[in-house]
C-alpha cells in the first residue's frame, strides 16, 4: 500500500468533518411554532430556532409572520433567516386559546399531512399570547423553547399533566368515543407555569380542569403507574388532614350497564395503591382500624371529586374520558349512529367507584 495514502484519508476525514460542521451551523432545526389568531382573521404564527453556531451572541432565533395559513408564512419566515429551515427536530406546536376555541383542525390538518413534522410532536395551549410567551427569555432558563418542552416531559413523567401529541390529538377527535384533550401553560412573571389541562369537543376547546384537580384527571382518563398525589380531606381552620402518596399505581376499569328502560349506565371502578410519603392528621398508620378508616375517607373523598368532575364534564358535553367508547361497544353500529351522544352523554347516569390500599407507610415512631 502507497505510504501516502493514509495521510490522504485522514486529510479527507478531516475535511468531511469541516463541511459537515459548516452544514450543522447553516441548519435551522426549528424547535417550536406558535400559533396566535388575529382580529382580521389572519394568523400571527412565530418559530423559535436554536442556533449551532458557537460564535453567535444568541443560543436560538425567534421568528415572526402575519399569514394566511401555517404554509403561507414558511417563506415570510425562511426571508428572515441565513439558516436552512428544518422541521425534522420539532418538539412543541404552541397555541393560543383564542385560536382553540375556534377550532385547530385547519391546522392539525396542514401539521398532519407535512411528512417532515414528527407525529409526536406536543400539543399545547397558551393562556395568553403564544408568541409573547415563546419570544420572552427567562433569567434561569436561558432556552424558553426548551424550558416549555421540558417542564411538560416532567409533568408527563410524574403523570401529572396527561401529555398531547400531534397524532393523539387526531386520534382522539377521529374516534367518536373520547374528546382530545392538551395542557395549558402561562407566563408567571419569572417562570412558566402549567395552568390547566383544556378540555375540547371534537377540535373546539371548551373548557379547563384546574391544576389542583389534574389527579382526579388523571385517574379518570387512563392508568397510573408511578404517579404523586396529595388528597387533602380537610382544611377548616387549624384543622387539616392530608395524605401524600407517592409511587401510585391504578387500574381503571369502565362497565356500561342497563337499567330497567334500557338506558346505559356506566360505572367506573379505579383500584389505586402506593406507599404513603406524608400523613397529617390524628389517625395512626401503625393501626389497621385507623388505617382502613383513613382510606376509606380518602376513597370516598376521591369518588366525590371524580363524580364532581364527570358532571362538570357532562353540563360542557366534552367526553374526555372517553366514556362515548364504552358506550358505542355495547351498542350496535347502527344504533350508536342514530344516538345524539352528547345529548345522550350529558344526562348519562355515571357512578364512580375508588378502592385505594397503602403498600407501605414507612416508618413509624
């Protein structure tokens, strides 16, 4: 073999290495689209971008256009910027709630059929102006498209906020069984918070569950595996009793019976355990007779938030738990198309049921 050519091939190596360099700092991998709707009906929609480039003064480039459409501002966005817009590394599409309430199937829509767009990108409200919120930089989260992705991973990974994607999103206003559903963030001064979890009939948002009754959510739309949950069963004064789980695991499990009309009724039945992180009250974990009676509180507490929140539900005619699928599987096809489901829906008869058991509760003193 010739002497030169290893020095030829690491010369190249080299090179290659440079050009790809120079590629990856021309390339913008856009990370978040904001969508805002206009008194004139067009659309504000801005684009956060990180940048490569370790020379430059900034760690990401926020773009603005006024548009017709999601399509029609790509070019107004692209004339804004020396980087090669990408969308294979899309994480958020950011919505105001203005434009939900008008409906996001227009823009699920043009987002679906764009093959560069993951499936699983996120699926998220703003409580407030979109754009304002993704263009404001945050003292301790230098990134504020990456700060919003991330806050939401954390919420979804404690099961907290229940996480929204593009394809559930689709999914679920596809299926004449469950409503979508997608988290609510909101600029909080010196921080992002989540602000709820909007509720939507077919792709219209309707209404929100508030942040302190996401766990009541949660339960009732899908199984816990490792989730936290704080039940407070009193607050009156200088009396409080509260119960902390953590590791919490549920099973849901929904039957549609018939009453002597014929009508459905359904029941819901979650078995919940974990291991108790915090108790605060006068009862004693080390006792079977005050433990059992503290669950029992607490089951019985649970089921009345779940009845609460399924009649708020029911009087907003959104199905987000996704009771109109049970329903429409013990009925025949031909049936289920002649019923006016939320009609039907908002004076269904649901009863739910909580079985909650402690797997641990640590130490005792």
């Amino acid at each position: 073999m010739n002497k030169r050519w290893p020095g030829l091939l690491l010369t190249l190596a080299m090179l290659t290495g440079c050009d790809d360099q120079h590629i990856l700092e021309r390339t913008g991998f856009c990370h978040t689209i904001s969508y805002d709707l206009l008194p004139d009906h067009n659309f504000k929609i801005g684009l956060s971008v990180p940048k490569a480039d370790p020379n430059s003064k900034t760690d990401r480039e926020v773009l603005q256009a006024i548009a017709h459409s999601s399509k029609d501002s790509q070019p107004k966005l692209v004339r804004q910027t020396s980087l090669l817009l990408v969308n294979g590394q899309l994480r958020n599409l950011l919505f105001s709630l203005p434009l939900a309430e008008g409906g996001l199937l227009d823009q699920m829509d043009t987002l679906s059929r764009d093959p560069s767009i993951p499936p699983k990108v996120k699926i998220t409200l703003a409580d407030g102006d979109a754009y304002d919120l993704l263009k404001k930089n945050y003292k301790e989260h230098p990134r504020t498209d990456r700060y919003i992705y991330t806050l939401l991973e954390k919420e979804a990974a404690y099961q907290t906020v229940p996480e929204a994607t593009l394809y559930e999103f689709i999914r679920d206003y596809y299926d004449d069984g469950i409503d979508p559903i997608a988290p609510i963030i909101k600029d909080a001064g010196d921080t992002i918070t989540v602000s709820g979890v909007g509720l939507f009939r077919g792709d219209r948002y309707i209404t929100r569950i508030k942040p302190d009754d996401l766990h009541i959510l949660a339960l009732l739309r899908h199984n816990l595996r490792h989730a936290d949950m704080t039940i407070h069963l009193a607050s009156e004064g200088q009396h409080k009793e509260l119960i902390t789980f953590n590791y919490l695991k549920s099973d849901r499990k929904i039957d549609v019976l018939r009453d002597k009309s014929g009508k459905p009724v359904v029941m819901i039945h979650i078995k919940a355990s974990g291991s108790v992180l915090e108790y605060i009250g006068k009862l004693k974990l080390h006792s079977d007779a005050d433990r059992n009676t503290l669950l029992q509180q607490a089951a019985r507490h649970l089921e009345s938030r779940a009845d609460e929140m399924i009649k708020f539900m029911q009087d907003n005619k959104v199905d987000s738990v996704g009771i109109g699928a049970y329903v429409r599987n013990s009925m025949s096809y031909a049936s289920w198309k002649k019923l006016d489901w939320y009609e039907e829906y908002a004076h269904l008869t649901v009863k739910c049921k909580v079985d909650l058991n402690i797997v641990n509760s640590g130490q005792t003193l």
